[in-house]
C-alpha cells in the first residue's frame, strides 16, 4: 500500500425481506447518504464511486447514485459474485492509495427474489458449471440448488475428515442469532437454540437443516474512503483505517484437489488471509473481531480454520470452547453474520465493513466487543472471489 487510507463514514439500512423492502436504487441512495452523513461530508465531495451488485440490469449503480445527485464523478459497475460489496471496497480503497482520487465510495445493493439462488441467462454455460461438475463427481446431490449442495459439501468434508458432528453447525447457528437479537439492522432477531437448529427441516439428510442456511434479503449498505491529505482538508474521522487487503481467486487445486471445500473458497481464504497478515505485520493472534461470510454454517466453521483463528480440524473444539462469541478468544459476526442479519448480496461485503467500522470506533451500541482494536472481514464469492480485509484503530 502506498498510501494510508481511512474509512470516514459508513452507511446502511435495515434488511429485509424480498417483498418488504424498498427498490433498489431507494435502498442504495439511503445507504450513501447515511454514510454522507456520518462521514460529514456532501457528495460532491466524493471523486470516484463503485458500485456492487449482482441481480441487476447495467449501469444500475448510477441508476442508484444519481439519486444522491449529479457530479459527473465516475461510476463502476461491480460484479463478484457474493464478494461484490467487498470488491468494491478494495477497488475504492486502491483508488485512493494509488492518488487516483482522495475520496472515494463504495455502495453495495440488493433486492432479491424469494428461494434458491439462480442464473438468470439460461442460454448460455453459468459460471458455476465447472463448480457443479465437480460437486456432482465428490457428493452428487443433484437435486439440490447449486449453493447448498456446494456448501453443504464443504461441510460433509470437514465432517468425513474430522469428524466433525453435526450439532457443531447448529451451535454457529444458535450463536449467530444470539448475535442478531442486539442488532436491529438484522432480518431474524429472534433466539433459536441449537436443539431447535437441529429439529428444524431436513433438507440435507445428516449434513444441514433449514436453518443453518441464511435466507434471500434486500439491503444496502454504503463506505467512505479516503486519504490523510481529505481527512485533514475535511475534518474527517480516522479512527479506522485498512491495515491491509487482498483479492484471490482460484488455483487449480479447487478441481483438482478432490475436496469440497476448496471447491467454495477454503484455499482462496487461506491465501488472502496470510497475505493480509503478511502485509499488516500482525497475525490472526493480534484480531478482536471478525465478520465473515456465514452464508451457510458450515462455511463459516472452515473459514474459522481458513483464517488460521483455529488448527485445521480444531474448528468444534474452537465452537465448544466459546472462542466464536462474547467472552471467548474472538467474536465472530456480532451483527449476527448473513444467518441472520441477512445476505442482500451486492450488499453484504460493505454491511461487513458497516459492523466493523463501528466496532473499531466504539460505537456499536449493544453488539460492542468491548476493546476491539483489529477487525478482520471476510466476504467470498464462489466462482471465484475472495477478499480479506484487516482494519484497525
């Protein structure tokens, strides 16, 4: 990195349900202006903005920041998948290391369509085909929608290699709506219990019930990045700023490797991860909070080992020993992470930093960790993309 940069505002609204919320370009325009505001600053301020979102028509970044006004700034179009609102973080945040600007915005959005995810050209190859044809060869499970066979595959793996019981998954579940019930942002808010995880529906026999899978939202959320040099002309806040980031894709080890969990993004963790560490010169010892992508439980217990919070195959004995949640070694999606504050894909990346941002600063009401200096995010998208991020006070 080239330059120190900093977050100065940040922005979201509440999630929702598909069908309770706003449209996109309302949910996206309140986002920025939240962050507007809390960053004290007008648009016309903002130099360059990205844009993140994946169940859209073109250039419906604009079509959400012209809510918000007129400058003639330029304005990128993201796409990765569920690693879009993290994408545009890091694209933001290089515009301003680099000096092409001095602030910078990224906004995420959503609005979504009830059930399973999909293509929506189905004329052509999806980007996902070789990722299926891969699922189909080591777990089958045809019958099943793409993300669930793929990240409940991932877990099945862990479970042969580790022997990892199931109830581990439910008590990340249980956990993470304990989490949710603080933050009034998140969808779900009520307590289940890991019993009630485990009695809810089978839809994976021996490897997932419904709940341990986090359900289609609408959202927005919205960063503000930018220099030393904007801070000082503007007064802005510097309590946060990014230590380090890094993107990775996929090795050849994700078809080859001949396991699942490489097959949703455990490798391309690993690799952001020791970069991120590398480049911050602190390790995953020195972190105090992480948000990471949870979109189903088992994700989130291999990440837990992905991002070296645990050994490999350590990740139920992490769960049972507490070190996921308050009083434990590290808290671990305290605004209730995408099982239940919601996963509005395009948003979700930016939502992470949302969280993060107010943890670093103190000011996350009743979700605090308390003394939290080093944040760190995770946000992957399969196909593939992951980006880790370290933020620190």
């Amino acid at each position: 990195m080239t330059r120190k940069t900093f977050i100065a505002g940040v922005g979201m609204v509440p999630f929702t349900k598909p069908g309770a919320n706003e449209s996109y370009e309302k949910m996206g325009a309140a986002a920025v202006k939240a962050a507007l505001v809390d960053a004290g600053i007008d648009y016309d301020a903002v130099e360059q903005a990205f844009a993140g979102f994946i169940y859209g028509d073109s250039c419906s970044g604009q079509r959400v920041l012209y809510e918000v006004g007129l400058t003639g700034i330029p304005i990128v179009n993201v796409n990765n998948n569920c690693s879009t609102g993290s994408t545009a973080l890091l694209m933001a945040r290089q515009a301003v290391e680099t000096g092409m600007a001095e602030i910078a915005l990224a906004v995420g959005f959503e609005q979504m369509n009830p059930g399973a995810l999909g293509s929506n050209f189905l004329d052509r190859p999806t980007p996902a085909d070789r990722f299926e044809a891969t699922a189909e060869e080591l777990v089958g499970m045809s019958d099943l929608p793409t993300a669930l066979r793929l990240f409940g595959g991932a877990g099945l793996e862990h479970m042969k290699r580790f022997g990892t019981p199931l109830d581990a998954f439910a008590k990340i579940r249980a956990k993470a709506s304990r989490h949710a019930a603080r933050n009034p942002l998140a969808v779900f808010r009520k307590e289940v219990t890991t019993e009630e995880v485990m009695a809810d529906k089978v839809i994976w026999p021996g490897v997932m019930t419904r709940l341990m899978a986090c359900p289609p939202t609408c959202g927005a959320a919205a960063a503000i990045v930018c220099s030393e040099e904007a801070a000082r002309k503007y007064g802005l806040d510097t309590r946060v700023w990014i230590a380090a980031q890094a993107i990775t894709t996929d090795k050849a080890d994700v078809f080859e490797s001949g396991d699942m969990r490489n097959v949703v993004g455990f490798g391309m963790a690993q690799r952001a991860a020791a970069k991120v560490y590398e480049a911050a010169g602190i390790g995953p010892e020195d972190v105090d909070v992480v948000e990471l992508h949870d979109c189903f439980a088992h994700n989130e217990l291999i990440i837990y080992e992905a991002l070296g919070l645990c050994p490999e195959g350590g990740a139920a004995k992490f769960i049972d020993d507490g070190d996921n949640s308050y009083g434990g070694r590290y808290v671990v999606n305290p605004s209730g992470g995408l099982l239940s504050k919601g996963h509005p894909i395009g948003a979700t990346g930016l939502a992470q930093c949302y969280e993060l941002t107010r943890q670093l600063r103190g000011t996350a009401d009743q979700t605090q960790v308390e003394g939290a200096r080093v944040a760190l995010q995770h946000n992957v998208g399969v196909g593939g993309a992951c980006v880790v991020t370290m933020y620190r006070n």
